[in-house]
C-alpha cells in the first residue's frame, strides 16, 4: 500500500529522543532531558503581542501563498540590516519553519539521482529530506581535528557532474562551528564557474559565542549571492519553535515563483497570526530580548564545556554558535546509540548519539535548558562514564 518512497523515510532522531524523554517523565521517571533543540526561554512578549492584536483584529482569514507583504518586506529589510544582502519581497518565501524551507526547495531542486554535498555531522533532517527528494546524499566527513568543518580540498574531491546542491549549515547543528569569512571564500572559489546551488542553513546566526562572528553564506561575493538561497527563521533566536515561522530568500524569482506553486498546492500561506508575530521577531523589536538569551546560553556552555572536559574519557570543542555541544566519546564507547539508550536506562539522561547526525563516536548534549538541570545532568554524565571504564 504504501509508496516505495515514503518506507525509506526515518523518523527525525531528535524528535524520536524528545519524545522519549516526555514520556519517561510522564510516568514519573527521574529524567533529564538534553536532547531538544529547543529553547527553554518563553516566547517575548512584542511577539506574544503581535499575534494577539492580529487575532483581534480579524487577520484570520488566508493570504497570500508566501506571506503578506509586510512580512516580506520585514524579512527582506532583516537581511539588509543584518546581513546586507539585498533581496526584494518578491525574493522571499515564508515557510512553516525552516524544516519546511529546505524541504520545498529539495524538492523544487532535485531530480532523481542529483547529488546533494551535506557536510557531516550533518543536522538529522538533511539527508532523510535529499533522499525523499529524490537525490542522493554525498556526505564529506569531519571531525574535531578540524573544528567540523569541511575543506576547499575535500569539496572539490566530493563534486561530480551529478552534484546539484551544497547545503553549508553555520553556525552548526550539531557542532555549533561558524565558517570564517575566509572559509567561505575558500569554498566560493571551488564553486566558481560551477552551477551549484548552495542552501545555506543559517538558523542559529543570533547564537554566536566568544567573539565569533556569523558570515552569510550569501554575503561573500556576487557569485555567492546569485547562487545562495538563505534559509533562516526564528525557533530558535526568539523563542519560537511552536510557531513554526522560517523563510527562505533568493535572488532568483523563477524558483521563487515555483516554489510558490508548490507551497499553493500543498499547504498553502503559512500560519496568519505567525505571520504577524514575526515582525517584531524581524524588525529588531526584540534585540535586547535575543541578546539577554544569548548572554545565557554562552554562561551556560562555559561552564558545561569546563565540566565534560574534566570527565576522564570524554572532550567537547568549545563551540563558536547554537545551543548544543558535541561530546567524543570514543574513549569510552564506539557504538553512541548503544551509549546513549544505556545513558538513558541507568542514569536517566537523554541525549542524541552521534550516528544520528552521521558522526559515530559523539553525543550531542543540548545546554539550552538551566544551569542546575546542567550540572545535575552532567555529574550523572560523568558517574555513568566512570562506571564504563
Ligand atoms: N535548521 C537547523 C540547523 C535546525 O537545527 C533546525 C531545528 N529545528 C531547523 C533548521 C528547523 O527549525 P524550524 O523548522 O523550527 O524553523
Ligand atoms: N532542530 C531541533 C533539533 O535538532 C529540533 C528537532 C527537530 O526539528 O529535529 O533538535
């Protein structure tokens, strides 16, 4: 009955884990759960606001199938402001999420058979939508030896005529690594002359740690920017992952055009008090806010950083952005799933292994909850390490 296509498809890992872990804890388990991408902080209160004035004022009804005008004007003046990249309303699509996004442009893209470059680890979502889409998944593997992320060398090796996309996740999940300016450009350089799209996945710019600085992809060149499509959204930066709001831009309006063709036939305009809502996340209502949550994320992942890296047998990279840290644990174990569900049974911590995101020998632990579930879970961490030896 079901389609060969769709019994391919695996359910996302990270759902999977942070579903678990509610459950767990529903039947009265002691749980610790660090395996959702996802803020702890509420929603600000100039979008709670936003959403509630369009609800009083009747904005209820359709529209149009990329969003309401302002909302794309809103976008386009986001990525001026902060990126300096010029795409006009016509240029931009809102999405329900950015998982929704990449999943409408993967599939406007590719045709069976093309190529996708996903550099590993990769987020869980990315190769289950390419080979959804019809594409076949080219992972380039890295490691913390290189900070995660990939070279110009091992781009160009990995490029063949079939390779029709390039999808660059910065800042990271689940690394949280940041490509250079320098990167970038050294990766541009391989691209040129080329006709690869790239899909630059760039979710977690507003969580940037340590003096980092976030590039856009788009931003390095004119080459770049014509074959760029950024993809961003607000889950994460505001607080918003149940709103699902995401967009994607590209200077090129005849993908535009079909993507709004296909988001016409199959969910039409997103969500109209989303809509709304997002402005304020946009137009730089909730600065302050953003920067209060990015203040307590870095303190956090200090000092969590500093704990796992006083655990015999385990060591993270500081990460330069996002919410999580990746954790070797190939000292201790070469199998994360088996690690992690035994993590789970004896010590009532949840984490999401490595092989899930295409890198055996990690977990990933998210920091984006408080500081005393941190320190109690990382202690747990580190007895169950012990017990491993
Ligand atoms: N990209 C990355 C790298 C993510 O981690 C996520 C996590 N949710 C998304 C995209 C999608 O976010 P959303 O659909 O909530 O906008
Ligand atoms: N992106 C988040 C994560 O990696 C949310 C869950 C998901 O959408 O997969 O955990």
């Amino acid at each position: 009955m079901l389609s060969k296509r769709i019994q391919t498809l695996s359910s996302s890992l990270t759902i999977a884990i942070t579903t678990l872990a509610q459950e767990l804890k529903a039947e009265g388990k002691d749980i610790l759960s660090f395996s959702a991408g996802e803020p702890d902080f509420d929603t600000p209160d100039a979008i709670k606001n936003a959403a509630k004035d369009a609800l009083d004022s009747g904005k209820t009804k359709y529209t149009a199938v990329p969003g309401v005008p302002e909302l794309l004007q809103a976008v386009a003046n986001k990525l001026k402001r902060d990126n300096n990249l010029e795409y006009a309303p016509n240029m931009i699509q809102t999405n329900n999420g950015a998982k929704h996004s990449l999943f409408n442009l993967l599939q406007a893209l590719i045709d069976e058979g093309d190529e996708v470059i996903i550099p590993a680890p990769y987020w869980v979502t990315y190769p289950e939508q390419v080979k959804y889409s019809g594409g076949i998944p080219v992972i380039i593997e890295t490691d913390d030896s290189n900070e995660f992320k990939i070279t110009p060398e091992q781009l160009e090796s990995a490029i063949t005529p079939k390779t029709k996309v390039l999808m660059i996740n910065t800042p990271s999940n689940p690394t949280g690594a940041i490509y250079s300016r320098a990167e970038l450009e050294a990766l541009a350089e391989v691209l040129k002359g080329t006709d690869i799209v790239v899909i630059s996945d760039e979710m977690y710019e507003k969580l940037v740690y340590g003096g980092a600085e976030f590039t856009a992809t788009a931003s390095i060149s004119e080459d770049m920017f014509q074959r760029t499509v950024t993809v961003n959204g607000l889950s994460k930066a505001a607080a918003m992952t149940g709103w699902r709001f995401g967009y994607l831009a590209t200077p090129n309006t005849e993908l535009i055009a079909v993507l709004n063709k296909l988001q016409s036939q199959s969910t039409s305009n997103i969500n109209t008090l989303a809509q709304a809502a997002a402005i304020p996340g946009l137009d730089g209502t909730i600065d302050t806010v953003v920067e209060e949550m990015r203040v307590a994320f870095e303190a956090r992942k200090n000092e969590a950083v500093e704990l796992f890296n006083n655990i015999d047998g385990l060591s993270v990279v500081n990460p330069d952005g996002a919410f999580y840290l990746f954790v070797n644990i190939k000292e201790v174990s070469n199998d994360s799933m088996q690690f992690s569900k035994d993590l789970l049974s004896e010590q009532g911590v949840a984490v999401v292994p490595g092989v899930g995101f295409g890198s055996e020998g990690y977990f990933r632990f998210s920091f984006a909850t408080d500081i005393e579930t941190i320190r109690e879970g990382i202690k747990r961490i580190a007895t169950f390490v012990e017990g491993q030896k």
